[in-house]
C-alpha cells in the first residue's frame, strides 16, 4: 500500500477542485441567455414608446387593437407629407349639393302649384310681400337643413364674446379680423335681409318660386353650405380658400341671373360681394398663417387631403355636434 504525505495529499486535493464543475453547471444550460434576453427586453421597453402600455393587462383584442393604432400612428400624425386627394370627399360635396338643390326645386314647385289652387291667389306674385320676404330671410339663415352635411356655423355667443368656435379664433387668424360681434350683425342684419328683399323683388316679377334666378341663388346658398362644412367643421384651410372662391362666383351668378330681370334686384345681391370678397381675404391669409407642420412655411394643398379630416353626412350621424 502507497502511503501518501499530507504535501502529497494537499496537491492531489486542489487538483480535484480545479478540475470538478462548477455549481452553475446545475443550472439549466440556457439560464444565462433567458437572463440576457429579460435584461435586453427591459432596456428596449424602457426607450420604446408602447412601454407604458404593456405595463396594463390588456385582453388579446385589447392588444391587436393597440398595436395596430400604435402601428399606424405615424402615417396619421401628419397626412401633408405625402399629400392624397381625398376623393371621397369631394363626392360627397356633390351629392349634398345635389340633395340640397333638389329639395329646394321640390318645395319651391309644391307651394308654386299651392297658390295656384288657392282662392284669391293666381300666382307666387300674389303672396303679400312680407311673406315671401320671410321664406327668403329663412332660406338665406338655414338654408342648411337642406343640407345632409355637418354645415355647423361658428357659435354666435362664443364669437360675440371673443372665445374660440368651430371657424372662428379656434386657429391662427389675421390680426385685421373684425370682431366676433361683426359676423352676426352682417348675417343677420345686413346680409340676410338684403338676399331676401332681392329675392322677394324676383318672385314678384316672374310670379313663380321655381325660376332660373331663384334657384341660382339657391345654388349659391348650396355652395356656402357645402364651404361652412370644409372651412368650420373640418378644418380645411386649404379646400376653404377655394370654396370660399366659389361661394363669391355663385353670388356674383346669381346677381347676374337677377339683373336680368329686375336690374335693382341683382345690384343689390351684387352688393353682398364686398362683404364675401373681404371674407374670402380673410380665409386666404388664414390659410396662409396656418402651414402644414411637415416643413416649417410650407402651405397646406388647396384641395381635400386624404387624413385631414372625415367628410360624413350629419343625417345618419348620431355623434353629438356642438351648438
């Protein structure tokens, strides 16, 4: 039998040591990299902006959900980088223009063919002035229930007093803005009342509601509908400028149309352009100082952008509008 000195069995000893595993070998073989990949996760949560939603429980379509808005975020935070005509939009500008026409066309050939059945009454040129001045001073004021389009007119209250409203200081306006007092006074007291003076002078000398010069005018009430949807309830500062150009053709149509056939009629709606001139001037230098935020100056596309805003009809939306 071998004996061994204690030197002998010291060496014998360390080399065991040196040469067992280790304790980690015990450990399953992928424990450090699930450690890595957990820490790696952390840091990306940390820097990824969808951090703070995985710190919630979400159910699975909570999560599809949130991942596909997140997904598609960036395409929707600013849609003038790549500019699309948005083209559902201007069809259904169309069909609320057709739908607004034809309901006027209607009502104007049933109350036609209601005065001439009535007694004492041999025409629409029969209706005592004051009548037809009032069916006008209507058409002229809400002209948009004829309308299926959101047509909602900035808050007169609020404008009185300076506040913000859908078209009026709810964006970057002239410093030559008139004050918020100054639109109803127009509306209600210059404008309106001027439409419908001419008009009744129009329907006393052709003796009918449903007439050429008329319904030009209807089409101009159409056309400023159709622009108060772009300008106040979407927020196209570009499209706006371009349908406030066509709001101020229609009137200056429908003065022409009148002239013809009582001159003093068609000056007196022609009068009404100054004020549409001065108000197309005023959302022209809106859209000036209202840019698109992709490139600092850069001005937002005279048309419909696809992104910008949603067109949608007002008679089938049960969504709460403001008053």
């Amino acid at each position: 039998m071998v004996k061994l000195s204690s030197h002998s069995l010291l060496t014998l000893a360390a080399a065991l040591l040196a040469a067992a595993p280790s304790a980690h070998a015990f450990a399953p073989p992928t424990s450090s990299k699930v450690v890595n990949n957990q820490l790696l996760q952390q840091r990306h949560l940390k820097k990824s902006p969808l951090s703070s939603f995985y710190k919630k429980e979400f159910t699975p379509k909570e999560v599809v959900t949130t991942l596909r808005s997140s997904s598609s975020s960036s395409s929707e935070i600013n849609p003038y980088i790549s500019p699309k005509l948005d083209t559902n939009a201007l069809l259904k500008y169309a069909l609320s223009g057709i739908t607004e026409l034809t309901l006027f066309a209607t009502t104007f050939h049933l109350l036609d063919v209601t005065f001439t059945q009535l007694p004492l009454l041999d025409n629409a040129s029969s209706i005592p002035f004051p009548l037809t001045f009032l069916l006008f001073y209507a058409c002229s004021l809400k002209s948009r229930v004829f309308n299926p389009l959101n047509n909602q007119r900035p808050n007169r209250t609020k404008a009185i007093d300076g506040k913000g409203s859908n078209g009026f200081q709810d964006r970057i306006m002239p410093s030559w803005t008139p004050p918020g007092i100054t639109f109803p006074i127009m509306w209600l007291l210059i404008i309106g009342p001027i439409r419908a003076y001419s008009a009744s002078l129009i329907v006393a000398s052709t003796g009918t509601l449903l007439c050429g010069p008329i319904m030009a005018f209807m089409l101009h009430l159409t056309v400023g509908d159709i622009w108060n949807t772009i300008n106040n309830t979407e927020k196209r500062y570009g499209a706006a400028v371009v349908g406030v150009l066509c709001v101020v053709i229609s009137a200056a149509n429908a003065s022409y149309q009148y002239y013809g056939v009582d001159p003093f009629a068609g000056k007196l709606l022609g009068a009404t352009l100054i004020w549409l001139c001065t108000a197309a001037a005023l959302i022209t230098d809106t859209w000036r100082l209202n840019p698109s935020s992709s490139e600092e100056g850069k001005l937002v596309p005279l048309y419909p952008v696809v992104g910008e805003a949603e067109t949608s009809f007002m008679w089938f939306n049960n969504e709460d509008k403001e008053e």
